[in-house]
C-alpha cells in the first residue's frame, strides 16, 4: 500500500508541495469544535484583509494550475477556494462528520485544499496522475462519470478516480462516512512558501487529530525526490 503522485506531475508542477497524514482510530464521536473554532477564527481574519478569497496566494497559485491544466479556474475552483467563497459568504461551514469539519477548517485556515479518503475504499496503490480516459468516477449523486484523457485525479489500482480536476471534487466512493475507521489526507499547495505552510497545516491537524481522537497520525511531506509515502494499517 502507497501514495504518490506520478514523475509527470512533479516534472509538469515543480512549485509543488503535498503532505499526507495517515490515522487509523478514527470514529465519529469525537468534539472537534475548539479546533474548528480555532480555525475559523485565522480564515476570518484571512478574509478581512482581502477583498475576496481570489486574491490569496494560495488560491492565486491554484488558479494558474487549474489554467494550465485548460481549465477556467473561476468555473474549477480548488477545494479550499469553494469552501472560502461558502465560509465568506454563510459565515460557517456545514457539519458533516468531526474529521470532515476539522479538515475543512485547516483548509480554510491554510487556504489549501486537503482531500480525506476513506483508506478501505481505495484500491491501493494510489496515484495522482494523468487519466487515460478508462477511469472511473463515482459523483455523490450516485452517477458515474469518466475523466478526459489527460485530466489530473487521485487513480487507484483499479481505476477508480478518487478525485475529478485534482483538487476541484472528491469522489463519493471514499468519501469519509459514520464507519469510516482508517483515512489517508492529503494536502497540496503550489504558492511560495508552500513547503513551510503545509508543514504546518500537517502539525496543526496532527495534534488536533491526537486531542480529538487519542490517536498519532503518521505525517510525512512528499518531494520529487521523496514522492512516495507507504502505508502500513
């Protein structure tokens, strides 16, 4: 079992950075609200000295990838971005399950996109990769959609895309839900600074998993030269 993202990707996209977080003991009882909080609070004081979440250099940094990927990022938006413009907009985000809301919470916080899979549904390995158009795609609605050849996801061994435009939709399949035991997160910033940033993203979501949950997530930053990360469950 591993994650990594392909040599294309890092050729295509040296400015970035990933961090994965693996944690076994996950349940959805556990309080996150002081964490959520606590996060909250940085995005608000983020979004007060910008006049909107666009102008931030992480999201900036994610506008020019999804351009070089042939997107129009203001129709893709990367995840942390949608969840700003809905945090700018409604003032909280929905609650969904307490690793969910606890995650959300460090995207915004950190402006960076950080996708959670449910570790027993994937078909490991796991790549970000180019799809070759055979690839599969389960929305949350339940249908089922197939990549373009060429287009950015999280592909495992049997070919299921785990994620739609790389940061932009995560799949139904290995979305987190109440059973959900063991999860992989990952976390991926293109702006200056990235390296440092989502080092610390990892830490704050680290310690805040240990309060929550009692558990020690494995952390580990992914580089060209280090791109891949084994799982051991």
């Amino acid at each position: 079992m591993h994650f990594d993202h392909a040599p294309a990707i890092w050729s295509q996209y040296p400015e970035l950075t990933a961090g994965v977080l693996f944690v076994e003991g996950i349940h959805a009882q556990a309080s996150v609200d002081g964490a959520v909080a606590q996060f909250n609070a940085i995005a608000q004081a983020r979004l007060e000295g910008v006049l909107s979440e666009g102008e931030l250099p992480e999201i900036q940094a994610w506008r020019r990838a999804f351009q070089r990927m042939g997107l129009k990022p203001t129709q893709y938006r990367c995840a942390s971005e949608s969840l700003l413009r809905r945090f700018r907009k409604e003032g909280a985000l929905p609650s969904i399950h307490p690793l969910i809301d606890l995650c959300n919470a460090a995207s915004i916080a950190f402006a960076v996109p950080v996708a959670v899979l449910d570790a027993s549904k994937v078909a490991w390995p796991l790549q970000v990769r180019h799809a070759g158009g055979t690839e599969t795609y389960l929305a949350f609605s339940g249908e089922t959609e197939h990549p373009e050849p060429g287009e950015v996801g999280f592909v495992d061994a049997q070919g299921n895309a785990h994620a739609r435009r790389w940061t932009h939709r995560q799949s139904g399949l290995s979305a987190v839900r109440e059973d959900t035991a063991c999860v992989l997160i990952v976390a991926e910033a293109m702006h200056a600074g990235a390296a440092a940033d989502v080092r610390k993203l990892l830490d704050a979501l680290a310690q805040a998993i240990g309060q929550a949950w009692g558990v020690a997530p494995r952390v580990a930053l992914l580089t060209a030269q280090a791109p891949r990360f084994a799982l051991q469950p």
